[in-house]
C-alpha cells in the first residue's frame, strides 16, 4: 500500500512539473511567434535636396549696362524681373545731374539691355553722339522714324521704341507730339524732354 500511494505522489508530482513545462514553453513559444521584429525604417529625403538647394532662386539672370549719370557705370547681374530702379542702385544710385524724369524707373530690364541715365540738359548731346543717325542734323519724325532712331532717344528704349511703332501703326500717323502721352511708359515728364527732340 504504501508503495501505490509513492507512486501516485510521484505520479502527481510528475503531471504537475509537465504542466508547468507545458505552459512554460507555450508562453515562451507563443511570445515569439506573435510579436514580430520592427521593420527598420527607411530614411525621408527631404524634397528640397532632391534637385535645388533651398534659398536657390528659381529664375536665372540678366546682364545690363548701366550708362551715363549713374556713380559706377558697367555691366551688372540682376534676377529676371529686376526694374530700372534696382539697376540704378546696383551702379551706385544717379549722381546730382541725373535727370531722373527721362528714365522710367519702374520698367523691366531685359538681358543685354542698356540703361542710359541722361544728364539735366544734355539732351543734345545724346542727340549728337552718333546713337540716332541723323539726329544731330535735326528732331526724330515720329511718323518716319525707325525702331533703331526711337530707341536712341532719352529715356526711350527698345520696348517703349516697339509701343511707338506700334501706336503708328494702328492709329496712323502721328499728327501731334502730345500724342506720345497716350503710349505706355511715356509720361508727362517724359514727353517734356522728348518735346525738342522730336516732330510729327
């Protein structure tokens, strides 16, 4: 008898150590299968260094010529879009006997432009330095004049010479130099410096 109850004890003990090995290795086992290892992450570029460096510009530039009654006249760059004003003061600013008037300050700069700053009453010297054919011999006709005559005059350059031609163009000829007010980009101040240098 007592040898049956040992081997029931031990038969116990048994059964309750394979149960705790059991639940053990279950746990053990179930853990590693149901969590499952982080993927790693990939790193995020930022869309800035894909192609540009930030703060880049996003347009190209211009070269101009600055002339005349500016402190440092020469070439200079300037980003598209830039306007009379800014090439001005990257040449030092207009000197005291710039006349300011004559030059359209707000216009747009195009690449290989140049910018002519005139002196107070030196009008007849731009007229006679060789820059508008024929000039010195007499005023600009308006109704005959070439892109190339207009644009040599003070103040008047190849955009505002074009808007000239054009106005001829489509509303005929010129009967008044007053009529150059109605053209964008010239006006009252203008039209008074151009007033000698120019006829119908």
């Amino acid at each position: 008898m007592p040898d049956f109850a040992l081997s029931r004890r031990h038969a116990l003990l048994l059964v309750a150590t394979l149960a705790v090995v059991l639940l053990g290795a279950s746990r053990l086992f179930g853990g590693s299968t149901s969590k499952s290892a982080p993927l790693p992450r990939e790193p995020v570029v930022p869309a800035a260094t894909a192609s540009t460096p930030a703060g880049a510009p996003p347009g190209g530039e211009v070269v101009i010529d600055v002339v005349g009654a500016v402190g440092r006249p020469g070439l200079y760059h300037l980003p598209e879009g830039a306007r009379v004003a800014d090439a001005l003061a990257r040449a030092g600013g207009a000197t005291r006997k710039a006349d300011l008037a004559a030059v359209n300050l707000a216009a747009p700069v195009a690449d290989g432009e140049q910018v002519v700053v005139p002196r107070r009453g030196a009008a007849g010297a731009v007229a006679a330095s060789g820059a508008v054919p024929g000039a010195a011999q007499g005023p600009v006709h308006l109704n005959t004049a070439t892109l190339e005559q207009l644009d040599g005059l003070p103040g008047v350059g190849p955009v505002t010479a074009q808007k000239i031609l054009d106005y001829r163009t489509e509303h005929g000829a010129f009967r008044s130099v007053d009529e150059l007010d109605a053209i964008s980009g010239i006006g009252p101040a203008r039209l008074d410096t151009l007033r000698d240098l120019v006829a119908p």
